[in-house]
C-alpha cells in the first residue's frame, strides 16, 4: 500500500479514536452516578442483537476478558437492568436477559444526549450524517467480520 493511502486509513482510524473518546466522556457526563459508557454499552448491544447471549458471548463481541464482562454485568445485575437465567441450551451457563428498567435505562440516556446532539447541529446537518452513516456502518460491519473469523 503507498504511504499516501496508508496515511489516510491511519487518519481514518486516529479520527475514531478521539471520536470514541470525546463521545464516551460525553455519555458518561448524562449518565446517572455510578453508571458507565460500558453500562450503557452492553445494554444497547443486547437491544440491537437481542438479549439471551450469554457472557462468553458479550466478551467475545466487546473483546474483553470474560471477568471484565461478568464485572460489568454485575453492576447491571444490581441497578435492576439485566436478569441472568439459566441458559435453556446448557443448564451449566447462564444468559443475560434485559428488563423494563434496563430498556427505560437506555431511552433515558438517549434523551439525555438531546442538548449535545442539538449542540451539533452547528457542526453537522442531518444530511452529513445521511451521508456519513452508511460507510461507518460499512466499515463497522467488515470490521465485525473480520474480527469473528478465526486467525
């Protein structure tokens, strides 16, 4: 690959990044006390791939240590967001199942985000974002693609 492109993809990344850590704090300053980006994260992801995974299965897609993963999901064990049941495949694990509190939890942080996201009308129009969105998500799907085949 030219340095040129390889620059570029380097940008692209690097952008992200900062764009990971700046969204991030801002979520976390909307949050309620005690509650974190990864909080908030597990809980959208069981929304968006539906609940029932199990936490092997949340680390593997988050690409954290299953302890990390069952940390975190103790913390929304005990806000009342998630209830762990028994596995109906394997009596042995269990799986993570959303509750109403846990839904009403991401609707409110969502709603919360509503003065920042306004804030960025200055910088963005809802048509950049039309036209960013798809090659994000383009990107987003190759790269959980590329992380789920083996090595």
């Amino acid at each position: 690959m030219p340095e040129h492109e390889f620059s570029k993809y380097f940008q692209l990344f690097n952008e992200i990044g900062i764009l990971e850590q700046l969204s991030r704090a801002m979520l976390e300053a909307r949050l309620p006390t005690g509650l974190l980006a990864s909080h908030f994260s597990v809980i959208n992801h069981l929304i968006r791939v539906q609940d029932g995974r199990t936490p092997v299965e949340l680390a593997r897609a988050f690409q954290v240590a299953k302890t990390t993963m069952t940390h975190t999901l103790s913390g929304l064990e005990k806000h009342g967001f998630i209830e762990m049941r028994a596995n109906p495949d394997d009596k042995r694990s269990k799986c993570v199942w959303l509750t109403d509190q846990g839904r009403a939890f991401r609707q409110n942080a969502i709603r919360g985000l509503e003065p920042d996201f306004h804030n960025l009308l200055d910088a963005l129009s809802p048509e950049d974002i039309d036209a960013t969105l798809p090659n994000l998500t383009k990107l987003r799907m190759f790269m959980d693609k590329a992380r789920d085949k083996p090595s």
